[in-house]
C-alpha cells in the first residue's frame, strides 16, 4: 500500500519551518502596514514582533515534540 508523506504525517521539519517562515513575513507585514505600525515607536513595533516570535516558537516546539510521539 502506498501512502503519501502528508497524509502520514510524515511531512518532515522543512517543510513546516518553511510554511512557518512565510507566515512570519506575511505576519510582519501585517504589522507594519495594515495595523499602521510603521510610523509607531520602536517599542510597540518590538512588542508586536515579539508576540509574533513567541507564536510562532511555541507553535513549532508543539509541532516537533508532538511528532516525537
């Protein structure tokens, strides 16, 4: 029987890291234009960033820990 890596789970880091990565840029983006953060102080832009780092590394920690299991 034949079975597909994504249908397994068994897609592998890269993949997820790289997904991840794009939706950092998309996310910082966001930030920067949409909610008006370009023109802020340094430290809401700081802030907002980190939120999305912390977001981003807890939701890979969980990806990478779960599939230890």
């Amino acid at each position: 029987m034949r079975r597909e890596s994504g249908l397994s789970g068994r897609a592998g880091f890269a993949p997820v890291a790289l997904m991840f990565g794009v939706s950092l840029v998309k996310g910082w983006l966001v930030m920067m234009d949409f909610m008006a953060l370009r023109g802020a102080p340094a430290l809401w832009r700081r802030l907002m960033a980190g939120w999305l780092l912390i977001v981003v590394a807890l939701i890979l920690a969980a990806y990478v820990l779960g599939a230890r299991s």
